[in-house]
C-alpha cells in the first residue's frame, strides 16, 4: 500500500460538530487510513492519510467542499 498525506484547511466558522462528520466521512471513504483535525494548534487544518491507488487527493478535497466550499489544500 502506498501512503501520501494532505491538508485541508477549513474555514473557522466550520463549527466542532461539522469537522467530526467530516472526519468520519473521509474514513468512511476506500483508501483513507487516517482523517483528523489537530484540534489544538491548528484547529482548522485536516490531515488525511491516504492509498493514493484507491483514491485520488482531489476527490478528497471535494468531499471536504461539500461542507466547506471554501476548503483548500495547503502544501506540505
């Protein structure tokens, strides 16, 4: 299995409640290993942990745009 990681930033009015379905949905997603907030530092940044074979980065992100149109992906 190959791995990459990413992070998304969303907006800050993106309450608690709206980022843990968010979570829960990109680990529902095939080929996500790993979806999380850093709920201390970077309250509003995403890492997601993936296979790239089964699923591509932009896919996650419009998954996360759904959500948050707002949403974007921030270099590693």
């Amino acid at each position: 299995m190959n791995t990459a990681d990413m992070m998304i930033h969303v907006q800050p009015s993106l309450d608690i409640q709206a980022r843990a379905v968010l979570e829960k949905q990109l680990l529902g997603r095939v080929g996500v290993d790993c979806a999380e907030f850093n709920h201390s530092p970077h309250p509003f940044a995403l890492m997601v942990k993936y296979d790239p074979d089964e699923v591509e980065g932009m896919e996650l992100l419009q998954m996360v745009r759904r959500t948050d149109p707002a949403a974007f992906m921030v270099g590693l």
